[in-house]
C-alpha cells in the first residue's frame, strides 16, 4: 500500500514501530476499513517481512516495541499491544510492558477486536464471564473474590488482588490468564469480577 504523505511527516520518515528507514509502507491497522493516516502505521521492509512468521520467531527483531509502544499515536500502540500479546506466550520482557501500557478504553478495545486473527472468525465465540456474569475482554482488569492457593506458585493470591491486562484462553470459557506476584498464571473466572 502506498503510504499517505500524512505518515511520513508524522513519523519523521521512519518505521513507526523500529525507526529503520528502508522500504517504508503504509499499513491498515484491522479491523480498520478506511486508508486514512489515523488508521494506517508506517512500517519498514523488515516489520513487513516479519509480520508474516509467529512474533516469536521473530523475537529480538520486535525489542524495538520497548519504544514504540509510548508512542502518542494509537494505530501504533494498537500494533504494538497485539504484538506484545503474542510474544508474552514465549518471552517474560513483554508482559512487564504490558503490565505498566494504559491505553484508553478506545484504543485498548481496537487492539483486542483484532488481537486473535489466527482464531477461525466463522467460529462462534465463547464468552468468557466474570463470577457476576458481566463479559470479560481481552486486556480488561479483574479482581478476585476469594483467597486463591496458586499451584506450583508457592503462594496464596488474595481476594481483593487486582489483575491488570487478563488474556481469554481460547475455547476455555471459564478461563483466563494474568499476573499475579509475577507469575503469568490462569484464573477461574468464578472467582474475579470486572473491574
């Protein structure tokens, strides 16, 4: 896609995401439909190249979302979030990024509408409830209701704990993933509510 004039003022004529300077494009954050600027990153050859294999093939190459994560635009905070989501199944440094990132309800519900693309969408999705029924998202914040012993943790998690940016497990309905005294462990959801 041939980048819009707009991307490379705004971005200094650099990769949004690495800074690198070589075969930048433009490229449409989904679920976005419209090629306007606010919907578009500029990227280089290289992101491009490794958009294409698992992220965490590719994990040393994607350090560079340590910086373009704070980034003041939301179309790259969007990229860089899903990223981190999925480098955080393999790697421990992207879920302390995502433990301290705070996007706003718009920006974060963009990131998640288009987080799981490798999870067939003729499926119907499994909603996964907090313990008052209430829908649960990814990157939401939960508490727990009840005093939780984490297995293999050595540690009891407390009720009142408050678990920031949970992931869904997919087709476990009453599952979710969190931190918790820095542990990525899965959570019960009859046992959180939203926060």
């Amino acid at each position: 896609m041939v980048a819009h004039p707009d991307l490379f003022l705004r971005s200094d004529s650099q990769c949004e995401l690495c800074s690198n300077t070589d075969g930048l494009t433009s490229l449409l954050v989904a679920p976005k439909k419209a090629e306007a600027p606010d919907n578009c990153i500029l990227i280089c050859a290289i992101c491009s190249a490794n958009f294409a294999a698992p992220a965490a093939d590719n994990a040393n190459h994607w350090r560079c979302l340590n910086e373009s994560v704070w980034s003041h635009v939301p179309a790259v905070q969007v990229v860089a979030w899903r990223l981190l989501h999925q480098l955080a199944a393999s790697e421990d440094w992207p879920q302390a990024l995502l433990d301290m990132l705070d996007l706003d309800d718009a920006t974060l519900a963009w990131a998640a509408e288009g987080a799981f693309s490798d999870v067939s969408r003729d499926a119907a999705p499994q909603a996964h409830k907090d313990a008052n029924g209430v829908a649960l998202n990814v990157g939401d914040s939960v508490t727990l209701i009840k005093d939780l012993n984490v297995k293999g943790g050595g540690f009891t998690a407390k009720r009142g704990t408050a678990v920031r940016n949970i992931r869904l497990v997919i087709d476990q309905p009453g599952q979710i993933e969190g931190r918790i005294n820095g542990q990525q462990i899965v959570i019960l959801t009859q046992f959180v509510k939203k926060t």
